[in-house]
C-alpha cells in the first residue's frame, strides 16, 4: 500500500471537523461542546459515563463539560427516576436552535461526501469506516500483526471467512 493510510484518514477527518468547529464557534461553542449538545440531543437522558463514551473522553473532563453547559443554560441535569443516584442530562430549550445549526452542519458535510462519492459509494465508505474503526478499538490499539512468510495472513485472519 504506498499511501500511508493514517495520513489520509487524519486529512480526512481534520478537514470536516474544521468546518463543524466554523460552523460551532458561530454558536461560541468548541467543537466537544457542539459534539455533546448533539450526542445529548441524540440521546436523551443520558448518563455523563454515557456521554463520555460516546465523546472517547473521560468521565473526570466530562464532567467539567457538562459543568460548563448547565452554567450556560444549555443543559440540565435530572435524578434518574429508575435509580436515584444517577443522573440525566437533557437539552433545555434554549440549546434547541444550536442544535439545529450544528445539524445542518453535520448535513452539508454529509451531503457533500454524497456530492463526491455517489449514494453507493457514500454507503460503502461509512461501512468501511465502521468496519476499520471496530478492528482499531477492538485490537486495543495495537498494530495487526505483521504477515507471514510469503504474504500468508495470520491463522484466523485469511479473506475468505
């Protein structure tokens, strides 16, 4: 493979995110801020140990984040009828129509990699993308091992499964 993949991928991802951070700092928000207003919206209810997971931080920044959306309006916090020491995040409704803005943001990139790539091809990237990012996290972050002699994948890995 001569290109280097992680180059490729890190551009590809540099470059929609530097049009959601446009589109978010029009709301004077960061782009984690935007990112949990629509993981929240997506979501509702959500526990912050939830709402961690889904941003890949941790629950210690999280926390603080949420902090910070309550202390300007845009998010509240609520007992968990179901158990009483957890907590909900929702929306307030002042955060609605940021929502909405960094929704269509999220449309335009979409509509654009549609634009470029064709419905076909569109569907096939965002199934490999997920296929690639289960193999990444799932392999921990390590390196797959490297091929044996003459090229053979590693026991359990040839194509044909």
């Amino acid at each position: 493979m001569a290109k280097d993949m992680r180059l490729l991928l890190s551009r590809a991802a540099r470059t929609a995110t530097r049009y959601f951070q446009d589109r978010a700092l029009e709301q004077e928000l960061s782009v984690v801020q935007a990112q949990a207003l629509m993981v929240i919206d997506a979501n509702p209810g959500l526990n912050v140990g939830g709402l961690a997971a889904m941003l890949s931080k941790d629950q210690a920044s999280t926390s603080i984040l949420v902090e910070k959306l309550m202390s300007i309006g845009l998010v509240t916090r609520k007992t968990d009828p179901g158990d009483r020491r957890r907590a909900q995040l929702f929306l307030t409704s002042q955060a609605r129509p940021l929502v909405d803005h960094l929704e269509r943001a999220r449309d335009d990139i979409n509509r654009l990699v549609l634009e470029a790539l064709g419905n076909e091809r569109s569907r096939l990237l965002e199934s490999l993308l997920m296929e690639l990012l289960d193999a990444i996290e799932g392999s921990e972050g390590r390196p797959p091992p490297e091929p044996q002699a003459g090229g053979a994948a590693p026991e359990g890995k040839g194509g044909d499964q």
